[in-house]
C-alpha cells in the first residue's frame, strides 16, 4: 500500500465523515441560533430550552436525510471493500 493511497482513503474517509454530519450539525445550529435569538428577544434565560428543538431538528434531518446518508456510507464500504486486492499489492 504505497502513501498516495493511504492518503486518498484518508481524504476520502474525511470528506465522508463531513458529508455525514453537515446535515445534522448545521441543523442543530440554526436552531440553536433561532432558539438563542428568541431567548434574547423575550430575555428568557432557561438553559434547557433549547434541548427540545435541537433534538427534534436533527431527528427530523436524519429522517429527511437518512436514505442519502446510509447511500454515503454503504458506497463508500462497497468501493472500499473491492479495491482490497489493489491495496494489497
């Protein structure tokens, strides 16, 4: 397995570990932004306020985005899986 190739599987395995979590952690800030503003606006401070909406954003992305996701992730296995032999060499 020569560097080149141990660098791709890191790019690669990188670029799939951001494209899995973008979704779900950009959800999780825009409402934790909404929430924040919200709470500044009406000057409620309650800590646990923003519990409840983020967790129902991101459930609510990983159902949107789930199929896309597990494509992701099962593509890359699969490309991983067969370039074994060449990897070996």
């Amino acid at each position: 397995m020569t560097p080149e190739m141990v660098m791709s599987l890191a790019y690669q395995g990188m670029k799939l570990t951001l494209m899995m979590a973008g979704p779900l952690l950009l959800t999780a800030l825009l409402i934790g932004l909404l929430v924040s503003l919200f709470q500044a606006a009406t000057q409620i401070n309650e800590m646990t306020l923003s519990f409840i909406p983020k967790i129902l954003g991101v459930f609510t992305a990983l159902i949107l985005s789930g199929s896309w996701l597990i494509q992701l992730l099962s593509n890359f296995t699969i490309e991983l899986l067969t370039n074994i032999p060449q990897m070996v060499n």
